[in-house]
C-alpha cells in the first residue's frame, strides 16, 4: 500500500536549493534529471517506508535513505503518511547540515 507523503518547507528549500546549484555548475538538463531521481526515490519510499535506515540520532523515528548522490531524511506520521524531512548531499557532513538547517 503507497502512502501519501508531505515534504516539509525545509525539505522543498533543500531541493530548491540542490536545483539552483545543478543548473549554475551542470546545466537545467542535469538539475532536472536528478531533482526527478530525488522525487522518485520519495515515491518509491511512500510504497516501501521502512525501506530507510533508523537515523534517531536526528529525532524519533527518523529514517533515512540514499538517493543517488543524496540522502533522504523521513519520518512516518501517526497519520500514516511520509513526512520529508530533510534532502542533503551525501558529501555533506549530515549532523553539521542538520545543525545548520535548525539555527537558519
């Protein structure tokens, strides 16, 4: 059964963001192709939620899972729907980008 999922205002600024910096360094074609590969992925999850990795160390019932070069952060809510959370380039240091995201 897919659930619904809602992606939060941090986590649509964080695909904004990932977008606007694919068009500048590789071109609007590039930035496209991987803000769609991103989205599929939250789809997918919203079919397979437990698919991610328990990440309580940035909240309860926190998950993660990989999308290409990117890390998907999520949450089930007592509603049953998926709640993004989070979207981070995997090079990133994820507890710094967390931090970051709560003091903006």
């Amino acid at each position: 059964m897919r659930l619904k999922y809602r992606l939060t205002r941090t986590a649509r600024g964080n695909l904004q963001e990932i977008s606007d910096y694919l068009v500048e360094k590789a071109g609007p074609n590039v930035a496209f192709e991987i803000v769609t590969a991103i989205m599929e992925t939250i789809i997918t999850l919203s079919g397979q939620p437990q698919a991610g990795v328990a990440a309580d160390q940035f909240g309860a019932g926190v998950r993660k899972f990989p999308a290409g070069n990117y890390m998907i952060y999520y949450r089930l809510t007592r509603s049953r729907r998926i709640e993004i959370l989070h979207v981070f380039h995997s090079a990133r240091n994820q507890r710094k980008a967390w931090k970051a995201e709560r003091n903006s």
